[in-house]
C-alpha cells in the first residue's frame, strides 16, 4: 500500500524491492531545514544499533524540559540481534518521519550499525520535498552523508538522544538548529589541538565517522570531494587501524581534493600493548595529512566525547588551524522570519 503525499504516491520501504544503484547522482541545489522553536515536534527515530527506554532517558528529558514535543518511532525499541529492528521497519520509521508535515526535526536515538543497510530503501525525494533537520553522529553518518548528495538537504552531525546533553552541547546545538547564525564554531576553553599544517581554508563541510567514510568509498551515497572541508571523527579503533582507513582514503583520490582536514577525537584509540611496537595517532596523522600542505588540525570538540559541537554538512565554512576555529559563511537553517516573508 502506497502513502499520498502532496497528491504523489509514496511506496513504503516494506513495499519497496532492491533496485540497481544508479552510476551517477544528479547535481541538486542546496536545501535548508527551518530553524527549531519551542513547541515543534520532533521525531525519534533507531535506524541503527538497539537501544533501551534508560538509554533516552536525558536526552529525552532535556527536549521536553525545552518545550519540545516529542514523538517516538513506531519501531524505536524493536530488536533484531544488534540491529533496532528490520531494516524496512528502521527505513519505514524514517521515510514516515520524513512525509509527516508535523515533525520539524529528526534526531537518531542512538548510533552503533546499521544506517548503510537501510540506504537503498530510503526516499530522497520525499526528503527533498519535505526538508527538516536530521541530527546524531557515529553509524548515523552513513545517513548524514546520504542524504546531504542524494536530496541536497543540509544535515546535522551532533548529539543523539542516548548523548550526554551538557551545558556545552545544548548551548552549540541551540546555536545552530535555534538562532541559526553564521557562527564561528570552537572548542571549549579547557581543549587543546595540535596543529598539522597550518593556514586558513574555505568549502563546503562534509562530517563523518572515518569507518563509515571508508566503508561507503566507491558508493554512490557520498559527494563529490572537490574542495571539501572533511571533519572526521573515530572510536574505538587502535592506530593499525586509523592508519588503514586513512591510507584507504588517500589511496581513493579523496584526500588529495581537499582544501582542509580536521581530525576532531579519536576516543578509546590507544594501541594494544600486547602487538608490535606501534605508531602514535600524531604520526599517523602526520604521515597522511601533512603532505597534503592544506590547513589541517587535530582535536575539535567533536564525536565520541561528551562535549560536542553541532556541525552542518553542506555549508560553507571557513577554517583556520592555528586558531582551530570554523566559521560558519552561511545561515545553517532557514530562520522562520526569513520563511515567513517569502
């Protein structure tokens, strides 16, 4: 059975079979969510790992306390071994998040597995048609970027429901998806980075875990590199592995589109003491960015870490690594003044 939509049939993901991934996406021009306000309604979605009512509960609670109207998923707590239910379901919860004209924002419950199962069954169109905010980070990456060259749509890298929602990451989100102002962005006062080669760079920002970034390379979900501003983020890898998927990327073309590269935290990334002597992450880093000569920096308050700042894929920023500032060029959402006078 087919949903109507602005008088256009939407078959649901249930309904959809797998087809061939096209060889190329269309150039599509950038869309912008509107701005959030006390009173929207904002709907909850597991598209990837299982999660639990405990696992929400801060989260949620912090939405609510801010006047926002919560909806659930209607397969938010189902399980499918590690998964949050069937892929269909967790694209059926999407896609309906999507075409509902009452939900202003979508934020992901939890990160983990499973976004990259359920591309070939979301509706990028109906995205298109119906633009809203798209927020969490990790596995939700896949989404993130997917959305961003599929339906043009300017998505969110930031916290997930089960985040810890501090003062610092409730204050960055607010600035972003509430004031929406062309902001210069930056870690708090107490966070250090290391410089990787220094100077200032512009482009357009593209956000990601570095797994889910390596494992979509050669897909047809992600953008075009060309003078990118890439921020990567990982967890839970030992430095082997961070300099595999790095030498993946180079050895992709991808980082050498680049106009700037920030390495945000790698958390939980210590190398095994029971291996080989190993290569720190710095020399890594060093080994793969450096050469590059663009601005490049390593630690932005950004990923697995419990301050974290809430960063637009799309947008035009400019950055600086000296400094370890990026500044939003553009608004990030469309202000509801701005929708109001069209």
């Amino acid at each position: 059975m087919a949903t109507q939509v602005n008088g256009r049939s939407l078959a649901r993901a249930e309904d959809s079979p797998l087809s061939p991934l096209p060889t190329a996406n269309p150039v599509r021009p950038l869309l912008r969510p509107r701005s959030l306000r006390p009173g929207d309604t904002i709907a909850i979605v597991a598209p990837a790992g299982r999660v639990s009512a405990a696992d929400l509960q801060q989260g949620w609670q912090w939405l609510t306390q801010q006047g926002f109207r919560l909806v659930p998923g209607r397969h938010l707590f189902d399980r499918d071994g590690y998964l949050a239910g069937r892929d269909r379901d967790r694209a059926a919860d999407l896609n309906r998040a999507f075409a509902d004209p009452q939900v202003a924002a979508i934020i992901c419950a939890r990160g983990g597995w499973g976004c990259a199962r359920i591309l070939p069954l979301l509706d990028w169109e109906l995205a298109r048609s119906h633009p809203k905010i798209l927020l969490g980070f990790s596995d939700i990456s896949a989404l993130l970027l997917a959305y961003y060259e599929r339906s043009g749509l300017v998505t969110f890298h930031g916290p997930v429901i089960a985040s810890r929602w501090n003062a610092f990451s409730t204050a960055a989100w607010q600035q972003v998806l509430m004031a929406g102002t062309a902001a210069t962005l930056q870690n708090p006062p107490q966070q250090t980075h290391r410089v990787i080669h220094p100077g200032q760079a512009q482009g357009p920002l593209v956000v990601a875990n570095l797994s889910v970034l390596a494992a979509m390379v050669g897909s047809t979900y992600l953008p075009q590199w060309a003078g990118k501003i890439l921020v990567v983020e990982e967890v839970g890898e030992p430095v082997y592995r961070v300099d595999r998927l790095l030498s993946q990327l180079k050895l992709a073309g991808l980082l050498e589109q680049l106009a700037g590269f920030v390495f945000a935290q790698c958390t939980r990334c210590e190398s095994p003491g029971d291996r080989e002597p190993a290569l720190s992450l710095n020399r890594v880093l060093d080994d793969w960015i450096r050469p590059l000569g663009i601005p490049s920096w390593q630690g932005l308050a950004l990923g697995h870490v419990p301050d974290k700042l809430t960063l637009p894929i799309g947008i035009s920023v400019a950055i600086d690594a000296e400094r370890a500032t990026l500044q939003l060029l553009e608004a990030p959402v469309e202000l509801l003044e701005s929708l109001d006078r069209r």
